[in-house]
C-alpha cells in the first residue's frame, strides 16, 4: 500500500541533543512538507521541498534542518538551537507542487 | 500574508443537531481543503474544493466554496458522536511555494 512512512511515532530528548526525524514516501509525490503542530494549534509550515535537492524555509524554519537527497525521503532534525522543541510533526507529500496533502502519522517529540 | 481563520474554535453539540464551522482567508485562492484530526492522531482529508460555488457532500458533513467571499462552510447535519473530532480547513499559500496554510482548527464535542 502506499502512504507516507513516519518514525519515530515517540521520541525523548534531553535539552542540547540533535534529533532527527525520518519521512518516507512511496506515493511517487513530487512534494514534501514538514509541518508542526502544539496543543490546541493549528499547523504551521517549517520546511518544504518541490524537488529533489532543493527545500525552502517556511514559517518557523528557525531551529530545524532538511536535507532532500531523493524524492521518497524528506528527514527532518531538531537542533539544539530549536528553543522549545516539544510538539506534534507531521510529514506530508503532495502529487505537484500544490494541491491536497496526504499526511504521515506523525512524530510526537518530548525534550526532558 | 495569508491568514486562515476558523469559528468557533469550540463547539459542544447535541446529538440530532445541525451546526456550522466557518472558514474565512485573506487572500484570493480558489482551492481550499477540510481537514479531519482525532485526538492524537494525524490528520485525515475530508473535502478538496477546487472552484466557486463547488459544494461536497459525505454522510453527515457538507462543505461549501464560496471564493468571492473568501469563506468556506463545513455544515453538520444530525451530529453523532462518531464526528467528535477536530477539524481544519487549509488553503494554498502562494507565498509559500502553495503549502497548505491551515487555521487554527475547531474541535468538535457532540454529547448525547
């Protein structure tokens, strides 16, 4: 079946500590979002990629970096410079450039 | 900048009664989305609206498009508590290479 693969589901970290999130895709989708979600929130945009080996900022990219080496896979880390890294990412692929988005089942990141 | 605003971002809602989640946006698009999201979970699509005046129907959920207005509609008809859920609309942003911004969600409670 296709869909977008995301892991960890859980994750602990201690403040000062580098993560890194992992995205796969096998949906043949051009497009590959990272978005971040707090309690209560809605979703906000922090890297996006339309092809492979180029990704742009979003709204709140401070903190975090990307890196699109091949068009299935989208990882995202968590810095040490990321001030208040506890939420909900979510990873998302859409077939073009725009359109629907079709969301993994998210990454939930505690730091301690 | 685009702004994606919902109301009521709490609903609390009888069973057997209808209600109306609005959805306004600044800025002109002609593509809007409706999102599912249950607790702890990622996020589901319920309706992609692509024009004015398109309108989309599934069971119990009706979501219209009105673009001149800038607003779109998720209407519930008979609510069960199998529609307890929170729910967002999300528009192209075309100052974000046409990522989805979303609003800030409306979490839903039908109560017997």
């Amino acid at each position: 079946d296709g869909g977008i693969t995301q892991s960890p589901k859980y994750l602990f970290r201690k403040e000062g500590q580098n993560v890194t999130l992992s995205c796969e895709q096998n949906l043949n989708h051009d497009a590959m979002y990272w978005y971040r979600q707090d309690p209560g929130q809605g979703l906000r945009l922090i890297y996006y990629s339309q092809i492979v080996n180029d990704f742009q900022k979003g709204d709140i990219a401070e903190g975090y970096s990307v890196s699109r080496e091949k068009k299935e896979s989208f990882p995202l880390t968590v810095t040490s410079a990321q001030k208040n890294p506890t939420a909900f990412y979510l990873c998302a692929s859409s077939i073009g450039w725009t359109g629907e988005l079709f969301f993994g089942e998210g990454s939930r990141l505690t730091v301690l | 900048e685009l702004k994606v605003e919902q109301n009521p971002l709490f609903l609390s809602m009888q069973e057997g009664k209808n209600y109306t989640i609005y959805c306004n946006y600044s800025t002109t698009s002609d593509r809007l989305y409706w999102y599912r999201q249950d607790p702890g979970k990622s996020l589901e699509s319920l309706f992609v609206l692509l024009s004015n005046g398109a309108v989309k129907q599934e069971g119990r959920l009706m979501a219209s498009l009105d673009t001149k207005a800038r607003l779109s509609t998720l209407h519930i008809t008979a609510a069960v508590h199998d529609l307890s859920a929170t729910y967002f609309c999300a528009v192209d942003g075309s100052n974000s290479g046409y990522a989805l911004n979303f609003g800030k969600g409306t979490s839903l409670l039908v109560t017997p």
